[in-house]
C-alpha cells in the first residue's frame, strides 16, 4: 500500500536565469516510495528543476524539501541519472556498481551483497569484470542504474536516461527500472519527454507549462502491472497527457 507521508515537497520553487523566468513558483510534493515522472514542452525547464533539486543551481526563490528539511546533498541519499552514460570507462562493471558505496563507506559485507545483488537485478553477473567500452549501449545503461540503486538511495532523479534508445531497449530498461524500484522502496522523480514512457512508469505524471514553467496538471497513474500498451485504460491515459501537452 503506498504510504501518504510526504518525501520530497517544492514550496513555490523559483528559478531565474538573469532576465529569464524559467521556474515560476512551482509547487507540488511527492510521497514516500512514489515513482513520479515529469513530462513538459522541451526546453520548459525540466532539467534545471533536477538541477535545482541537486544544489547544481541555487534557487531563486522558494524551497525544496525532503522529509520536511531543506535539501541537503551531503545528508541525504540521493542518486541522478543523467542524460548522457555516465560510467567510468577506468572500472569494471562490478566497480562501477560498487563505487557508490565506497564513497559512503558502507562495511564490506554489505558492499559485497548489494554488488551482488545488483549485478543479479541489472543481468551483468557475467559481465562484471567487463569494462565500459565492451559494453553494448544498454549494458552501459544497466550498470548505471544497478549504480544508482546499490546505496538504496532515498531519492533517485533520473533525467530522460533512455532517450538515445530504441523502442525495444527501452521497454526491456524500462521493466528493469520498476522491478529495481519496487525491491528498494526509492523515491523516483522521473523526467521524460516521452509521454508513453511516461504513463508506463508513473505512479503520478506531473505536466509543465512553457516558460516560465508552471505546473499544469498531475494526473493519477493507476494502471496495473506489468502495463499493456495497447490496452484501452493506457491509451486514454496517454492521450489525456498528449492533450494537455498539446494545448496551451
């Protein structure tokens, strides 16, 4: 049952780039274990919204909180998904995957079991002394996401990680995704432009406006799993997002 307590809330989140309003008062909270993904115009500012959530930009005005506390990257467990891969072509598959709990200095048991375990999840346990540049495009992808998750981060940002992908990685990267996410219990704010990506992951799906960006719309997701695509409730879903994309 998903639990109501609040995660992460946004209280009238402000972004200005000199003259540019590009965050404009944009409120909304996400709860506990929640997998929100956030869908928008492109260039309406939804990477600098992650970025704002990650200190990489100041705000400003208003403020971001998590379990009821300003941001802190350095207290809490937070991992990002880039765009772009972002594995260290200098370490293995296996230390790749292993590389966020040294920073955090987690026991070496620990380190051992959720290497392993992550290894398992992402389907690299053959692969693990592989380096980046023998891997295949989704490889690299399941090394950054077994990353991300080994420290079973309290917050997971993930900024349209699968865009570079073709349809059929996609679906099997996004399948991935959720068996990880439903194991850790993470908190996942999600962007994407891709608004079936959007409706197939998305407990909620959150819709932005142009700049300055505001948020239009959050739409409920309750859709069984595994998704059907083609199935009718999913199509509606779909097209209600596309709709409120489309129409300004």
């Amino acid at each position: 049952m998903q639990t109501e307590k609040i995660k992460v809330e946004a209280i009238h989140l402000t972004k200005n780039f000199g003259d540019l309003k590009v965050l404009d008062s944009i409120s909304f909270s996400v709860r506990q274990g929640e997998f929100l993904c956030i869908v928008g115009p492109t260039g309406c500012g939804k990477t600098t919204f992650l970025n704002c959530l990650t200190k990489i930009f100041d705000v400003t005005d208003g403020e971001i909180l998590v379990d009821g506390k300003p941001i802190n990257c350095k207290k809490n467990n937070i991992s990002y998904i880039l765009q772009e891969y972002s594995a260290m072509d200098w370490l293995t598959v296996e230390e790749n995957i292993r590389f966020g709990l040294e920073i955090k200095k987690y026991s070496a048991s620990l380190m051992k079991e959720r290497t392993e375990e992550m290894l398992e999840l992402v389907g690299l346990k053959e692969y693990r002394d592989y380096y980046p540049k023998q891997l295949s495009i989704s490889m690299l992808q399941r090394t950054v996401i077994g990353r991300a998750f080994a420290t079973y981060p309290e917050l997971l940002l993930m900024d349209e990680p699968y865009g570079q992908l073709d349809l059929d990685l996609r679906f099997k990267l996004e399948d991935d995704l959720i068996r990880l996410w439903e194991k850790t219990k993470t908190t996942v704010i999600f962007i994407t432009h891709n608004v079936e990506e959007a409706v197939y992951l998305g407990q909620r799906i959150m819709v932005l406006t142009n700049k300055p960006t505001k948020v239009k719309e959050i739409i409920d997701c309750d859709l069984p799993r595994p998704r059907d695509v083609a199935s009718e409730d999913f199509v509606k879903v779909r097209n209600d997002v596309t709709e409120l994309i489309r129409w300004w």
